[in-house]
C-alpha cells in the first residue's frame, strides 16, 4: 500500500488510479504544517472510516517526514523496509 502510494505520488501509475487523492494544500488553500500530506475526507460511518483507501492515507502520513520525503520509489522501498524492520520486529 505504501510503495503504491509512493508510485502515485511521483506519477509512475495511471492517472486515474489518483482522481481521489488530493493533497491538503489543494484542498485548504492555505499553508499549514500537513500542507504535503494526502488529504483524508471525514467519514460519518464506521466503515468509511475502516477503508482501505482512508487508513492508508492516514497511515501514510504518520511515516516519518525523511521516509515521505525520499526522492526515489526504490530508495523509499529500501528505507521503509529498514523503518518497518526495526520499529515492528526488532523494536
């Protein structure tokens, strides 16, 4: 999920796949300190809050700023292996 997250966001999938996705900046106007971070609609229900799509995106969001920011699909792969390896199995 994230890796495909990655490739929508530097452009490497169909267009159409990130009709949906919109960053805060686009959708506030206005600069904030989440400005670059997708943009989650508020869902009245349970289950739209339990989507595939909503909790990707807030999970997205919560990776550290040097791992969104990487500049590259593969050294983001590579870095977020190294982050989920050493926060959830040897942390």
């Amino acid at each position: 999920m994230f890796v495909a997250l990655k490739k929508l966001e530097k452009n490497h999938m169909p267009p159409y796949l990130s009709l949906n996705l919109q960053r805060n900046y686009n959708a506030h106007h206005y600069h904030t300190r989440r400005s670059k971070h997708f943009y989650t609609k508020s869902a009245e229900t349970r289950w739209g809050q339990r989507t595939v799509l909503n909790q990707g995106l807030s999970m997205y969001n919560k990776l550290p700023r040097d791992l969104r920011s990487c500049e590259t699909v593969g050294e983001f792969r590579e870095n977020f292996f190294f982050f989920f390896f050493f926060v959830f199995v040897v942390g």
